[in-house]
C-alpha cells in the first residue's frame, strides 16, 4: 500500500549534509518527495512510496547521516502525494 508522511527534523539537522543523505536514502528506499530546509533550522521531508519502505525510511530520519544529531522527529501521515523523484529543496 502506498502513503505519504510529513516529517519535521529538529537538532543539528542543517549543514551536516542531512537532506543530500536523505535523498540517497530515499533513493534506495525507492520513495519520491523531498527534503527542504526550514527558516527555523528544522528540516521538512516528505516521503511517499511503499508502507514498509517509508516506514524504514521514518526510522533512518531519527538519527540521519553521521554528522547529524537529530533531537526529535514529528512525522504524520497526509494524503497520497505522488511525486516523480525525491528533490532537495
């Protein structure tokens, strides 16, 4: 079954290469959607794919790349939003 799932990432989330890791790991996980940075040093990513592959994904996005040191992750699940490629924003 597909979903999609909002996520906000708070810690040390930017400038430690979170969202470039992000889209690699998407990319194996092969889910679409994307990751931005936020104006208030969150990260939002949104991931939509297969169930068990976003819900590996959710888990990844707790701890992130090695430089990063995630505090918290709020994630939701939304409406279906396909998307064709996983961008960085």
């Amino acid at each position: 079954m597909n979903v999609s799932y909002l996520a906000h990432i708070s810690g040390k989330v930017q400038g430690v290469y979170f969202r470039a890791s992000s889209q690699q790991q998407a990319i194996d996980y092969g889910i679409s959607g994307y990751a931005k940075n936020l104006a208030d040093g969150e990260v939002e990513v949104l991931l939509s794919g297969e169930q068990n592959n976003v819900t590996q994904m959710l888990e990844w996005l707790n701890h992130g790349p090695p430089q990063a040191q995630v505090d918290k992750v709020d994630a939701k699940q939304v409406d279906w939003q396909p998307h064709s490629f996983f961008s960085i924003g």
